[in-house]
C-alpha cells in the first residue's frame, strides 16, 4: 500500500496526462465548451499566475526582472531560433503541393513562451521560478509586435492584432493576479501552511485542462487526417528536443547555475497554446490543420518536460537529502523543512 502511495505520488500527473490524450479526442464537446466560453481559459491563467505571485519571494522577483542576460537567450530562442527552425521543418515535412502545412506550423512557432507550463514545471523542478516568470512575461508582452512580424515574413499572412486590447488582455490575465498574489503574500502566506500542498498541486490541475482543452480543440483535425497528423508530430517533437538541447547549450556556455538553467530550458523551449488558438481562429480559420501543431507541441512539450523534472531535481540545489527517490514534490517538501523555521515569507519550493 506504500508502494502504491507513492506510486501515485510520483507520477499522476504524467498518468493524468496521458490519458487526457484520448479522452480529449472521443470526448471533446466539454473541452469545445470551455475553449468556447471565451472566459473559461483567462480566468484560469489568472489563478495560476495569482499562486505563482503568491509562492514568489518579491526581492528574488524583483532582482530576476533585470536579469537580462538570461531573459535575451530565452527571447531569442522563441522569437528567433523557434521560428527558423520550424519554417524549414514545415518545408521539409510538408507534403506534396499542401498548402496548409508550412503556414499552420509557423503559427504555432510564433507564438510567446507558455504562460501556465514553463512556471508550474520549473517550480516543480526545484528551478528559479522568478525567472521563469519574468522570462514568461517579456516573451508575452512583446507577442503582439514579434508574432505578426514573424508571420508576414515567413509566410506572407497579414496578421493585424488589436494592441490596445492585448495590453488589457495582459494586465487583466496576468499582471493583476501577479500583483494580488505578491499584496496577499505578507498577510496570507503563514495562515496557508496547511493547504500549502493543495495549493502547490492545483497550477498541475489547471494545465492538464488546458491540455484536454487542446485536444478537443483539434479532435476533427487529428481523428481525419492521420497521415498529416504523424508529419506534424515528427516535425513539433524534433522542434522542441532542439530547442531544448539549445538552450541546455547555451545556459551553459553561459555559465548559469541549475536553478536558471532549468527556468531557461524550459521557459525557452515552451510555447503558448490558448494565443496560438486565438490566432488560428481568427486569423486563419480557413486553415484545416492550424490547431494541430499547436495542439502537438503542446503535448508533446508537457510530456517531456514532465518527464525531465525529476532530472532536473537532481541537479538543482537542495536535493541531495533526497537520496534515490525520484519525486516531483521532493524539492519542495525538502526545503520545507529548512525554511519553516525562519521568519520571512521564503516559499517552502525555493
């Protein structure tokens, strides 16, 4: 019974993650619904960014926001390397004459950063989850000038957004709760040590929906197109094992340590799927295949980036009481213990 404890432990949210693959696809019409709400999706960014900015420490948030030298490699590999790459995987997977290929991979390689995964997955990791969030929130800020640009010189497509309402969209989604996260921080954090695992867990909860949502985005698409869908997996899958070796490479040349190693890995190698439907349904609904490589590389990034936590873990500071065992939530119940003696509001994951 032990043994199936922390079975369970270790690995239900890859298990969860897994299994949200077919239930997505046989079962999609909640996960339309949601996608549909047109709320549902902000409204949960937003809870996860408010626990983010809560479990934040505000001096470390602070000094990550002028970390520059971290914050330009992850911009570069989203916004530069992301997209090249992927213009010559679309041209070199896409079949005969389709027309549709090139363009749908180029929106899902244009897209900013992740804004629920790269945090949830680097706070888990053990990783330096400030920068991970600063890094989330520059790649995010700066969509609305490098995702049209990116698309009208790959492709050619006009992509107009409507800046004034993406500025809002970003205070409103993701500033505000940051904020209020960090204000509740000083009154609230101490009361919340005996939900604190609760608490930990429920940014898990809110990506494994935002992966069923995916994949009910994009059911028709994989259930009629095999042929299409295995070309776009083989070309996301290798795009994202290259942006992860590049960015693994390139912290290090740069000499960063574990903790901002992991944030930058992850943070730069991730991309944004509920953007990327945004603009697929408003700009290229025409597309029939524009929300598979978002749908696929969203998957795809989650399921190997989950399984790189505990490599991760091992490698981040704090670890090594953890002996042999291989546990998402070893690093945080670790510290716990070492900082739950001192007075200041440091999260029991730093």
């Amino acid at each position: 019974m032990v043994f199936n404890r922390d079975f369970v432990r270790r690995y239900w949210f890859l298990a969860a993650l897994i299994l949200l693959i077919p239930v997505g696809i046989i079962a999609p019409q909640a996960g339309l619904a949601l996608k549909n709400s047109g709320w549902v999706i902000p409204v949960f960014v937003g809870i996860m960014l408010g626990i983010a900015g809560f479990t934040m420490d505000t001096s470390s948030l602070v000094k990550q926001a002028t970390n520059f030298q971290a914050v330009i490699p992850v911009l570069l590999s989203i916004y530069l390397f992301s997209p090249a790459l992927a213009f010559g995987l679309g041209v070199w997977f896409a079949p005969a004459g389709n027309e549709h290929f090139l363009p749908a991979m180029m929106i899902m390689a244009a897209q900013a950063g992740s804004l629920a995964s790269a945090i949830a997955l680097t706070m888990m990791a053990g990783g330096n989850r400030e920068l991970a969030l600063i890094c989330t929130l520059a790649s995010n800020s700066l969509t609305f000038l490098l995702t049209p640009f990116i698309l009208e010189i790959s492709i050619g497509a006009d992509v107009d957004f409507r800046v004034g309402e993406m500025m809002l969209r970003m205070i409103y989604m993701v500033l505000l709760p940051i904020a209020a996260g960090q204000l509740l921080r000083p009154l609230l954090w101490e009361r919340t040590e005996p939900i604190r695992p609760f608490i930990r867990i429920v940014p898990q909860f809110i990506i494994l929906m935002f992966v069923y949502t995916g994949f009910a985005s994009g059911a028709q698409q994989l259930q009629g197109a095999p042929n299409i869908v295995l070309r776009f997996l083989a070309a996301c899958a290798i795009l994202h094992l290259a942006l992860l070796a590049w960015n693994y490479l390139l912290s290090g040349w740069l000499r960063f340590d574990w903790p901002d190693r992991t944030a930058i890995i992850l943070s730069g190698s991730q991309k944004t799927l509920p953007n990327g439907i945004y603009v697929w349904s408003n700009f290229f609904a025409t597309n029939p295949y524009g929300a598979v490589p978002l749908v696929l590389y969203h998957l795809f990034q989650l399921l190997v980036d989950t399984l790189l936590v505990p490599w991760f873990e091992k490698r981040n500071p704090g670890n090594n009481t953890c002996g042999n065992k291989q546990t998402f939530n070893c690093h945080a119940e670790t510290n716990q213990k070492t900082t739950s003696s001192t007075t200041d509001y440091t999260d029991p994951a730093d």
